[in-house]
C-alpha cells in the first residue's frame, strides 16, 4: 500500500454510508475509498492533504457517520489488533484463575 493517510468513518446504517459516498464522488478529486462492510468506510488520502482530510471528516460527520480513525495508513489496523490481543491475554487469565478456583 502507498504511503498516505486513512480517515474512517462508522455509520449508523447503509443509507447514511451511502449518503457519504454519494458526496465523495461528487468532490472535484475523488480520493480512494473502500466500502469495507455495510457501516464501515475507508478513504485514503495523501499526508500533505489536510484540507481534504478535513473535506472528508465534514462529509463523515454531514452524513450522521463517526470519524473512527484519522490516523497514518495501516496505524487503525495495527492499533486494534493490538488490543484484542491484549483482551484475548485478559480472557485466558480470567479462564485460568477460574479454573484454578474451581479445583
């Protein structure tokens, strides 16, 4: 993937998502997006473009959506997988202790 930056946007249901994508492709430059699933949004912009990052945030919130992440590219993913690792260590503690209670 290219170096760049990723705005995600959450939404309530698929017509606010499609609200949002309807007004991304009416910008005069359309950036990269990806429909990720029926409440989830993905556009990828350059680093140095902060007015069209903004651009898209206005169109997330316009549109009744959530700005989940506005971060480097790939920085989201890292981050959440990271946390359910963290929360997967915590069930398996949480499993063991009990087990140990139990005996």
């Amino acid at each position: 993937m290219p170096e760049g930056w990723e705005v995600r946007g959450l939404f309530g249901n698929e017509y606010a998502l499609e609200n949002a994508v309807d007004e991304l492709k009416r910008l005069e430059r359309v950036p990269d997006f990806k429909v990720l699933d029926r409440r989830n949004l993905q556009v990828i912009l350059s680093k140095s473009d902060t007015k069209g990052r903004d651009l898209v945030k206005n169109i997330i919130k316009i549109a009744h959506g959530y700005v989940e992440a506005d971060a480097p590219l790939g920085q989201y993913d890292a981050k959440k997988a990271e946390l359910k690792q963290k929360k997967l260590k915590e069930y398996e503690e949480k499993k063991k202790l009990a087990a140990q209670q139990k005996h």
